[in-house]
C-alpha cells in the first residue's frame, strides 16, 4: 500500500522551511472504501460519549463547523463584558482589563498544536479505543495495520511512519478528535490534584 505523498505549503505564497510543509497522503480510491468501513461507527460511537469535552467538539463533525466556536467566543465575550465596571474600557485585550476586581472571572486558552497530526500515538489510541468500546479488538487490529503498512517512496527510499495519522486519510479527523478528547480528559483528571487558583478578571494575547 503506496499512497502518493504531496507535499502542502501551508504559508503560500511566502517560501516555506522544510517544517512548514504538510504532508498529505493521496490514497488509491480501494484504500479509502476499506477505510471507509470503519468511519460511519467511528463518528456514531464519538457522538454517543456522555461528556462536555466531547459535546463541544465541533471540527470534524457532522453538522458542524468550526465557526460555531467563533461564535460561542463571542457571546462569552459579550457576556463577561456586561459585568464589568463601567470605568474600564469595552475594549478586548486591553491592558486595563487586569484593574476589574469584580464579577465572574474568565479564562480562554488558545493552544496550537504543532504537527499533531504527524507525531500522535497511533499504537496507544487504538488501545484506548478497545478498552472503551468504541471498536473491537479485530477492527483496530486491522486499522492499526493498514496504517502501519503504508509506505511512502521517495526515490530510491521508503519510509513507513508507524506514529501520526496519515493526513488525507479518510478515518483521520475523528481518530484525531478521540486523541484530543482521552487527552484533554486526562488533563482534567490530573487537574483535580491541582489548588483553585483565584485571579482578577485578565485578558491577554501572547504571540
């Protein structure tokens, strides 16, 4: 199993570095029926978890979009500012934000996840998706085998990635979105060890 690599600049048109290229791997039209297989019980059992991590989920997902985040960033905007005093600016990530001493505080977290895609434990994922019922112990089996027998030719080399998920697979985002939910999960959980923390009503933009 030979899918062509096409290297995507992700800065066009600025002259990319060798990081700054995304991979995608452009499989045979057999490749993605098989793939196919397993995608329709992926999404369904993804949208059956019971827990607000899952629920917010938006990329990826039937019926979704990514601007509903944009949107839900709005309103918890709009919603934060009308508690503030009214001696400090309506104006967001303004630096006086960190005088207010009132109201509820909020916290918004942007992360970027560099090159997430490429570095994901494929071998641990599947492991967790037996263990939690969202496949049987054949179908990752046989999941993690196809991925892992995809080998990628350049000239006279050929390299078979055994970590990440291929991008252009069709099986890709939601395996993706189970990664994000068992670790932003995990987090939570470890979370619980950690002191409330109590601040002032901050907002701030680090580059």
């Amino acid at each position: 199993m030979s899918p062509k690599l096409i290297p995507l600049n992700k800065f066009y048109p600025e002259m990319p570095r060798a990081e700054d290229m995304r991979p995608i791997c452009a499989t045979s039209s057999l490749l993605k029926l098989i793939e196919a297989r397993f995608t329709r019980k992926l999404v369904i059992n993804y949208t059956k978890i019971e827990d607000p991590i899952s629920k917010t989920q938006v990329g990826f997902m039937p019926n979704m979009s990514t601007q509903i985040n944009i949107f839900r960033l709005l309103n918890l905007i709009a919603k934060t500012y009308k508690s503030w005093p009214e001696k400090i600016p309506l104006v967001p990530f303004h630096s006086k934000c960190d005088e207010a001493n009132s109201g509820d505080s909020s916290a918004i977290l942007f992360i970027d996840y560099r090159s997430v895609y490429n570095s994901s434990n494929r071998k641990r994922l599947f492991e967790m998706l037996v263990d939690e019922k969202f496949l049987a112990q054949e179908e990752a089996n046989f999941l993690e085998w196809f991925y892992g027998n995809q080998s990628i030719y350049l000239e006279d080399s050929r390299f078979s990635p055994q970590y990440g998920l291929p991008q252009g697979g069709l099986n890709s985002p939601i395996l993706f979105n189970y990664a994000m939910f068992f670790l932003m999960r995990e987090l939570r959980e470890k979370a619980k060890d950690i002191a409330h923390i109590s601040f002032k009503r901050t907002s701030s933009i680090s580059p």
